[in-house]
C-alpha cells in the first residue's frame, strides 16, 4: 500500500532517508522492516520556536516497492505543415513559456528578443559593473530569459489560483533545473544555474518548430484598423501572425511609449518603489534560526530569509525580492540613471543578506507627473528617481547610500559599512531624495520591523537606492474571457510587462494561461 504522510522531524533528522522510515512506521504504527520505500515530496521548515524543525511530506511504499519515480520531460506533437503563426514580443518567463506551450497547440511561434542570447549577454555585465557603463538593450533586465536569468531565480509565489505552479516547476526540471524545486517550499535555482536552463528551453522552441530571434528589437506595430497583423522591428522587418502575444517585462519603456502614442487603451496601476536593504547574513541567521551569540548556522540550514510587512497612512511598506547569502547589483537600462536590485547563486553563501525595502505608489501619486507625461506618469515617477539616484552617486553605476541609523536620523552617513554592490556606494541623503510621504513611512516602517527582526536598523544596515523596477507602473487591459486587449483584435498583453504577473513563476504561467486564450 502507498501512503501519504506529512512529518514534523528533528532537523538532524532531515536529510535522513532511515529516520524516514522510521518516522513514517512509527506514525503508520507499524514495524519500520515493513516500509519498504520512501520518497521526499515536500521539504519546509519551521524556524517559529528555538529548535528548528523540518516539516516533511512523504509518499511512503508498506509491503510493496514505490511507484518508479517519472522524471519530468517536455515534448510537443510535430507542427502541421498549415500551423497558425504566433508572434511573441519578449524572452523572458512569459514569453519562453507562451512559446512552449504554443508548440503544444500546434501554433508556432516567432520569439522577438531585443537582448542577446544567454551566453553572450553574460559578457554584457561586465561594462556595467566594473566600468558603469550600461549597454542598453543587453544587461541585468534585457535579454533570453529576462530579468530573472541573472537576477536570482527565485520560484516561490502566492500566484496558485492563476494557474498550474507545478507545472511550471516540472518543465524548468526537464530543462535542466535541480529536481529539488519541486519539493522545496521556497524553491531556487540560482543566477549560475538558471542561464542553461533558458538555453535549453530555447532549444526545445527551436526543435519543435518555433524560432527565436536575439537582438530584434520591436519598434512598431502593424495595424489595420482595429486589428493587430503583427510587428515591425529597428531595422524595418515585418513579421506578421495570427495574434501578438506581447510579453515585454516591465522596463521595456519604449513598447509602453509605442503603445501610448498609437493610443492603444493603457491603465496606470499601483506599483512600489524604495531601496535594498543589506544586512550580514549571520545577523540574519542568528534571528531567524535564534541562534546564541557567535553560534554559527548549522550546516543543514540555508541562509535565513525574512519578509517584513505593514500598513501605513494606506500606504503598503514592505520586503520585495529578499535574497539570502545574494549581491546587489546594477538593473539600470539606460547610462542616466541607477537602479538596484538583488540576486544570488544556488548555494546562497555570499556573507550578505539583502531585500528590496519598498513602499506602494498609487496612481494618483504620481499625479504631478501627469500633465507631461499623461498615463505614462508612474513611468515617469520611477525614471526620476533613478536620474536622481544617479546625480548623487557621483558616476558610473555607483549608488546613493546611507546608514540606516543615519536615514532615521536624517543626517549623512561618515562612511559606510561593507556591501556585496561591486561598483560601491556613496554616502547620500536618501532622506532628502526620495518623495517625503515615501521616506516617512519607510522611517516608520524601519522602526516596526525593528521591533520584529531586532537589529534590523542597527548600525551594519545599509541602504542604497533606488529599487523602482517591482512592477510595471502601468496596466494592458485585456478582457477577462478571451484575454485579448479590449480595442485592438490581436493584441494579447502578458506578463509582468502588462501588470498580469509579479515573478517568474507568475509570468510563466501567464504565458501559458495566454498561449490557451489564442489557440482558443
């Protein structure tokens, strides 16, 4: 017989397949010679209390061998010689997704990509690093599997009710990514792990028929009335289709210009903007896991995460993108300006932690903006901030940045403590630069998180700015059956780009979700 069983386990216990057994016989009020097999199906931890324990599901074999484990693979029928082409704007999880499932339908994409393919775009990293310089459609945001495939490849969402997380987990594990994504509670790939894995999804595009096309940059559209027939690129190329899955990410500002002066139906939305918080990961380690002073995190733990959250004056105050043992880096898309954002490789061992420490903008707070810049407005918003970041970083890629004790205190730090941001910061009144209704409650929330995470702003805090791009300031509209824009017959928004997803689990399974409404 084969059962399933959740399991509360010592964290010695953990990784032990006998003290499954024997915790799975015990529960099953059997002899553990009886358990014949066992199999890890979840993995998550309890850190709430001083022992830390690992909470396990378990598919469990009594009296019979287990079932042979299926390895996930991805395969689609051999495209009709008469197949419907779909044209994809976009090569990040949206649209990779879009373009594997379409192969699915039987529809065959074209995958449009301003970037570079993986490989090449690595080398595209180094300029804004080590001299500053952004090259500006191959960087941190731009490029095969977008923003993610550098940036962390984080997989855990609240998204389930959109569509099937699993089964996004399961086609990253047949491309590549460690099978232990689809057990981990809090799943991770790791920015040197996850470009192989967009590579090999790219291969399996191209060998079910699709293609995919680097350094393509989409300039125009091509319409007729009401009706999208397709795309026009920098170099003047048509390419037409069926329908235009547009799947762009947030920092494709240019589409968002596109779209608004072709005045094509576009909504403002809220989104948040703030700073990356950086912390010592051991700080974090000893609060999270309540370790004693100088007590190193056992050797079964990873890196401890966190994630801080309130309400004030309406306004959400928040951690976004927390990244265990990462880096900060450099997400800028153009030379005059500087955006922060966080990532880290599989092994999570960096001796930092450091999170996105942001606060909800609505629409309407960014009104002052909207008399030039009309529904483009919360784009607007964001790029002053990051020019600002940029005048007083001083140059290059440098970052704004200051002691949090100092923004509490709003003075200028002396100096700073040590960062995992290559290119460095500068000591800066972020206090002075930010929007007041931003920095006040973030000083307000700084001090609650605080009394949560204690230490939280002690003196090895660190804050540099800005951290804008966590969603797009603006909505595509699409209608909820057909998911096709409500004006403009062909055109279906998707992904973090059209305000319809917060991550690459999110995006993925929206181009999925978006795929099924054009094959209908």
């Amino acid at each position: 017989m084969i059962h399933t069983l959740d399991l509360i386990l010592p964290l010695e216990a953990s990784e032990d397949e006998a003290a499954w057994k024997a915790a799975a016989a015990k529960q099953l009020g059997l002899p553990p010679t009886r358990v014949s097999g066992v199999r890890l199906l979840k993995h998550s931890l309890d850190a709430r209390q001083r022992a830390v324990k690992v909470q396990v599901r378990l598919e469990v074999a009594v009296d019979e061998p287990l079932p042979e484990e299926v390895t996930p693979t991805w395969t689609a029928p051999r495209l009709p010689a008469n197949a419907k082409t779909i044209v994809i704007v976009g090569c990040g999880p949206a649209g990779m997704f879009a373009a594997l499932r379409c192969l699915e339908l039987g529809l065959r994409p074209i995958v449009l990509e301003r970037g570079k393919d993986a490989s090449a775009r690595r080398f595209d990293l180094a300029p804004i690093l080590r001299q500053g310089t952004v090259i500006e459609d191959s960087n941190y945001c731009f490029g095969e599997g977008g923003a993610g495939t550098f940036s962390d490849g984080k997989l855990y969402t609240r998204a389930t009710k959109r569509g099937p997380v699993a089964r996004v987990y399961e086609i990253l594990v047949a491309h590549g990514a460690p099978q232990r994504i689809l057990t981990d509670a809090h799943p991770h790939i790791g920015s040197n792990l996850l470009p192989n894995v967009v590579k090999a999804m790219r291969a399996s595009i191209l060998e079910g028929g699709g293609e995919v096309r680097f350094q393509t940059k989409v300039s125009d559209f091509l319409m007729e009335g009401n009706k999208l027939r397709g795309v026009v690129t920098a170099t003047g190329e048509e390419i037409t289709g069926e329908a235009v899955i547009l799947a762009t990410g947030h920092s494709a500002r240019d589409i968002y210009r596109l779209l608004a002066a072709k005045h094509i139906l576009l909504e403002r939305k809220p989104f948040a903007v703030g700073v990356r918080i950086e912390h010592p990961q051991p700080f974090i380690d000893a609060q999270q896991y309540h370790l004693k002073k100088d007590e190193e995190r056992p050797e079964l733990l990873p890196a401890a995460r966190y994630a801080v959250a309130t309400k004030i004056d309406d306004r959400g105050v928040h951690s976004f993108c927390m990244c265990p043992g990462g880096f900060i880096v450099p997400a800028s898309t153009e030379n005059d300006e500087v955006v922060v954002n966080g990532m880290s490789l599989a092994r999570r061992d960096s001796p930092f932690a450091n999170s996105g420490l942001v606060v909800t903008v609505e629409p309407e707070d960014t009104d002052s903006f909207a008399k030039e810049h009309g529904i483009l407005s919360g784009i607007a918003y964001q790029k002053a901030l990051e020019v600002a970041a940029k005048q007083a970083g001083g140059g290059g890629q440098v970052a704004p940045a200051q002691r949090v004790a100092d923004f509490l205190a709003g003075k200028i730090s002396a100096d700073l403590p040590k960062t995992s941001y290559f290119p460095g910061g500068k000591p800066a009144p972020l206090h002075e630069i930010m929007p007041k209704g931003v920095v006040q409650r973030m000083q307000t929330g700084l001090k609650l998180f605080d009394r949560k995470i204690r230490g939280y702003a002690g003196k090895e805090a660190l804050l540099l700015g800005f951290e804008t791009r966590t969603s797009s300031p603006v909505r595509i509209p699409r209608r909820d059956d057909s998911l096709e824009h409500p004006e403009l017959q062909g055109l279906y928004p998707c992904g973090e780009g059209a305000g319809y997803a917060g991550g690459i689990v999110s995006a993925a399974m929206d181009g999925m979700r978006v795929a099924e409404a054009v094959a209908g």
